[in-house]
C-alpha cells in the first residue's frame, strides 16, 4: 500500500471515526484503524469498529499502490494530528509471501510528512471484522435538516442507565411526511416532530405514500451523537441514507458509514405522559431565563439542585428563588406573559436548564397545571418541540 494525501484531510477523518474504537478492546485488533486504499477510485478509507458502533469514512487522495492494514488507532491519531500541514505519505513493508502467519505481525508502516519521517508496526486487515451490511430491510431517506433539529431536541433527555436500555437511545419513527423523535430518562421527556422532505421530493406531483410502512426504531444515543456530529462537519444538504432490518442500522451520507447495533425492547408510551389541558401558561424570553438559572444555580447547586418557579399573574412577573440555609439565597425575576392563576412550583435546575439549552428559540411558553403535575416547555415558534419535566416537591 502506498498513498499520498493531505495531512488535514488525513487528521480530520482519523478523528471522525476516533469514538468507534473501543478503550478496552476484546481482541488487539479493534485498538486498531483500517486503512483501504484503492489505486482504480483513487480513495482510502478509514475504519474503526467496537462490535456495536462501527464509523467508516472515505476521502480522495493520490493512491500509488492499492492495499489494506491496519494501525493502532491512537498513536497513529497522535502522530498524524501533530504534523504540520503538507502531504502525507504512507507507505507499508510486509514479508514476502510464503513466509509463516507469525510475520504477518510485521507489518511496518512509513509515516513521510515534510518534518519528518515516523514508522509504525501494524497487524494484517485480515483480523479486522467487517462492518455489518443489510442486503434486505427497510431503506429511507432523511433530510439531514429535519434530522440535526430532532437530535438537537431529545439527545439530552437520554438516559446514562446502562440497566435501563432501551432508554439510552433515541426513539426514531418515519411516517410518510414527518419524523418524530422521543427521548426519555424517567424524569423528563422530549420529544420532536419535524417534517420529512429530502430535496429530492420538490417535484409536486409526488405526494407522500400514505400507506406505506412506517420505520419504527430505538437507535444507541452514543451513535447518534457520532452522526451529529458527522453530519455537522459535512458540508451540503444531501440526504441521509437509513437501512434497517431488526437488530442493525446502516446510516450513511457521502463518504461517511455508520452501523450501529439497535436498542431491543418495547419503548414507552410516551405520548400518555403528555397532559391533554393545561390550565395556566407562561411566556417568556429563553435566553433571559437560562441566564437567570444559570446565575441562581450556583446556589442551587449546594442544596440538591432545587430552583423554585414563583408564577404572579397580577404583575405578570416570573421569579426564580433558592433558599440554602447554611449559605444563603439568591432570587430573580423578570417580566413575562402569563395566563391562569399565580402558582409555585419546584425544579431540577439542572433538568431545566439543559431543556433550554436544546430548545432553538427565542422565546418559549411553559404550561401548567398544579405543582405535582408535568409541565411542558414548548418553542413559541418553529419547530414542534415538547420537553416534559415532572417538578419536584416543596417541603413546607
């Protein structure tokens, strides 16, 4: 193998596919990167696969000679990211053919940048498990749009509870004209709806296929992030290829693949949870609230994240308030649209700071019922975007 490219381009998608390689691998090879060069498409590709999240990428570059191999995928990364700009060569030794299994291990790379010259010991591609694929199944396309909006919307309601596991993913459904997405944690819920339209859908006369099946999934929140983020460094609006068939998931968008394994089991009914009626409302502006919370929450902090929610609908005043008896309070308020009666009501701060922080609008509404009962952050407007937080109780 031998291919030339340049040290950016080599940089950027060593650190794309960085996360697929686990910290305790089960076999010394997933340590590893796969490296693919192909001299007839003048392309490599980089791989790396943990058995459940699989990230493979491809760029152009100048390909001397066709070839695989793989690299420790962390010192290959620290090298390669400390070079300065300029082409990068990459050339590999291996023994002669015939000699034994053994000298396979003696794979040794050639790291040529303008600096410097830098060698390191690789195993055979053969021992790198393939990517999984899905020759039959369902297959959608996603505007990447639609999809950044519905991530950036529920990712952060996940749950971190690897014993409760069908609630550390996203729950993904595809109806003909929209998308929703569902995230919970047992203590609050979001959920987004947006609409699904690739570019390739602008002729008019395509109407949406009402009767065909929708694409019902629960997708690993830890994949998720790595398409974000991939889909966030990826310049244009092409769509986003999803395969599925029960157990994997194939998304793909460019030169990038990502597979990850499916989350098993049934997920909530999460639209019960959403009360039906509300019986007070309030707007107001989401950056002057964050930072109001963002500033009490220091207090907060000291005394189990409790910010309490103070409604007055006479003077049409919001406050925020903490008593911490072994170091003090803090209070603030600010001025916003509310309907119904004045009420109290308990928070987790940290529960609604993040709803804000996710929610791209500049003003929002709350509504609610009594202080035991969910309460709903909504964008004023803009996307369909519901976050549930359940308050918490006042003692006194």
């Amino acid at each position: 193998m031998k291919f030339i490219c340049a040290q950016n381009e080599l940089a950027s998608n060593l650190s794309l596919i960085s996360r697929a390689v686990p910290s305790r691998p089960t076999h010394p090879v997933l340590a590893n990167v796969l490296l693919s060069a192909d001299e007839e498409q003048q392309q490599v590709s980089l791989t790396a696969f943990d058995l459940s999240l699989g990230i493979k990428t491809s760029f152009a570059a100048k390909v001397e000679t066709s070839g695989t191999l793989t690299l420790p995928a962390k010192l290959f990364n620290d090298i390669i990211s400390r070079l300065p700009d300029g082409e990068v060569t990459l050339d590999d030794e291996r023994p002669s053919t015939g000699e034994n299994a053994a000298a396979e291990a003696g794979i040794l790379a050639t790291i040529i940048s303008t600096s410097g010259r830098y060698e390191v010991r690789g195993m055979s591609a053969e021992e790198f498990p393939a990517l999984p694929t899905i020759s039959e199944g369902q297959t959608v396309q996603l505007p990447a749009e639609a999809l950044m909006q519905g991530l950036h919307g529920t990712l952060f309601a996940t749950s971190a509870d690897e014993t409760k596991q069908v609630l550390t993913g996203v729950h993904l459904i595809v109806h003909a004209d929209s998308l929703e997405f569902a995230a919970t944690d047992g203590h609050r819920l979001a959920i987004v709806e947006t609409i699904n339209e690739t570019e390739d859908s602008d002729d008019e006369s395509e109407e949406p296929d009402e009767d065909a099946d929708e694409l019902e999934v629960t997708v690993p929140a830890r994949a998720l992030r790595e398409l974000e983020r991939i889909v966030g460094m990826h310049e244009g609006h092409e769509p986003i290829s999803l395969n599925f068939d029960p157990g994997q998931i194939v998304l793909e968008l460019g030169g990038f693949r990502l597979t990850s394994r499916t989350l098993e089991g049934q997920y909530p009914a999460y639209s019960q949870l959403v009360p039906r009626s509300f019986e007070r409302q309030v707007t107001v502006e989401r950056r002057q609230l964050l930072s109001a919370l963002e500033r009490i929450g220091v207090l907060a902090d000291r005394k189990n994240n409790i910010v309490k929610f103070s409604i007055d609908q006479e003077k049409q005043i919001l406050s925020l308030s903490v008593e911490a008896a072994d170091v003090g309070s803090g209070r603030e308020s600010m001025s916003a649209q509310i309907t119904g009666e004045s009420l109290d009501i308990a928070f987790n701060v940290k529960y609604a700071m993040e709803s804000l922080k996710n929610i791209s609008a500049t003003e929002i509404i709350i509504k609610l019922n009594s202080p035991t009962s969910p309460v709903v952050l909504s964008p004023l407007t803009g996307v369909k975007m519901t976050h549930l937080i359940m308050p918490v109780q006042m003692r006194g």
